[in-house]
C-alpha cells in the first residue's frame, strides 16, 4: 500500500520510494525516507499529508505519498 492509503497516527516502514525523479530521490534520502525507515502520517490535508520521519515533520503532497510504498 502507498502512503496516500494508510492510517492517521500508526507507524509504517517504508518499503520503496517509486519516483522518476533522481533528484527528488536524493532530496527525500536526505531527510530519511528511505527504506526501512518508520513513517507516520500525522494529519491528512487537502494537497496531501503531515508526515513524521526521524522525530522531524515534513508536509507531503499526494503525488509523493503514492510514491512511498509502505507496509
């Protein structure tokens, strides 16, 4: 399942980050979403979600969120 689909405040593991990107691989490594890493959608918004990653809070669009494949 992506991150789009999951539930507000349970914890998942990222299993694989599926975008073209390079970059924005890059940039998400860099802020620790990468696989095997826990994951929590905080709060959903309209243009995506709050997601939380190594005790740091990031804002998510829903292309993103259905990149990141968790479980």
């Amino acid at each position: 399942m992506t991150l789009f689909d999951v539930e507000e405040g349970r914890k998942y593991t990222i299993v694989a980050v599926d975008t073209k990107d390079d970059e924005l691989e890059a940039f998400l490594f860099s802020l620790g979403c990468y696989d095997g890493e826990p994951i929590t959608v905080i709060r959903r918004l309209r243009s995506g979600c709050i997601v939380s990653i190594k005790d740091a809070r990031y804002s998510i669009d829903t292309a993103l969120a259905r990149a990141i494949t968790v479980k």
